[in-house]
C-alpha cells in the first residue's frame, strides 16, 4: 500500500484534507495509507517509515526545496495547490498524488 504523508504547521486543517483524500480513495477503489503531520515530526517519520510521496501544505511551502533534498528520488515531494487546499478538494489533491506515483 502506497503511503502520502502531508506535512503541514499544526496539522489541524490538513487533518481534514486527509479525511476527503481517504474518501476520494474509497470512490476510486484504491487504497492508500493516508495521513497529516505537523513539520516538527516530519522528519522523524521519514526515518522510521516508508513514505512515498510527501505533500507540503501551502503554509510550509517555503520548505519544499529543503525536503525536496531530503527526499528524492526515493520519496516523491511537492506542494499541495493551494486552491486545492483551500477549498478541501481531497479528489484533486489525491489525483495528484498518483500521478505523481506514475511519473
């Protein structure tokens, strides 16, 4: 099973987005490990699991560059779309991120 971590301040808002993500997963039929962590324990959980893709939220943005150093190639890494996030569109945040497994 695929795993995307998004990572985000608090964790709070984004903790919603992953709940639309894991719904847009059900519709589609696929199954993904799916969850939201705030940037002090993302690091962590880079080393202790196996991660495949990482999505910043639009207020970490500014650290996509640092993770994308961390991580890749082995673990894929880019920024939610911010009026994806805005809006909570889990579908548009999650095709995303297969396509990006397909790449």
């Amino acid at each position: 099973m695929k795993r995307i971590m998004l990572v985000c301040n608090a964790g709070m808002s984004t903790s919603m987005l992953v709940t639309k993500m894991q719904a847009a997963a059900e519709e589609l039929g696929q199954e993904f490990d799916i969850y939201a962590v705030p940037v002090s324990e993302a690091d962590r959980e880079l080393e202790t699991k196996e991660i495949d893709i990482v999505l910043l939220g639009p207020q970490v943005k500014f650290l996509l560059n640092d993770f994308k150093a961390k991580c890749e190639p082995k673990i894929k890494v880019d920024a939610i779309n911010m009026m994806d996030y805005g809006v909570m569109n889990g579908k548009n945040v999650l095709m995303t991120a297969i396509s990006m497994l397909n790449e």
